[in-house]
C-alpha cells in the first residue's frame, strides 16, 4: 500500500517539467475513491486497483469529452 500511495502522491502534485497529473473531475473523482478504497480495505492489491481504475478511464473519457464540448 506504501508503494501506491507514493505512487498517488508523486501524480499528484505538480512536477517542474509536466503540468499536473489531476487535471479534470473524473480524475480526481477517480482518485479520491481510490484513496477511500485503500483507506478502508488496506489489503487491497495493487494490480486490482490499477486495473480497476483503467477500466473506469477507459469507460469515462469518451463520454466525458462527448459532453464536455
């Protein structure tokens, strides 16, 4: 869990080179339940989480850049 909450917290603050990683409400919607999730069920697995959370992208941003314009 150490190494993904690194992970989150390396994303999400802004680098020098990038703008940040949490640019939009799907996003930080994503991952604020991410959080929740590994606040309340600390033996969660990392590759479960990583792939759930690809799966919700995947379903999300079509539809999110259908309706944004």
């Amino acid at each position: 869990m150490s190494v993904l909450t690194g992970s989150f917290i390396r994303l999400a603050h802004k680098n020098l080179d990038s703008p940040r990683s949490i640019v939009d409400w799907p996003t930080a919607l994503l991952a604020v339940a991410t959080v929740l999730l590994l606040w309340r069920f600390r033996k969660l697995q990392e590759p479960v989480i990583v792939a759930t959370a690809a799966l919700i992208g995947l379903a999300v941003f079509p539809l999110y850049h259908l309706y944004a314009h």
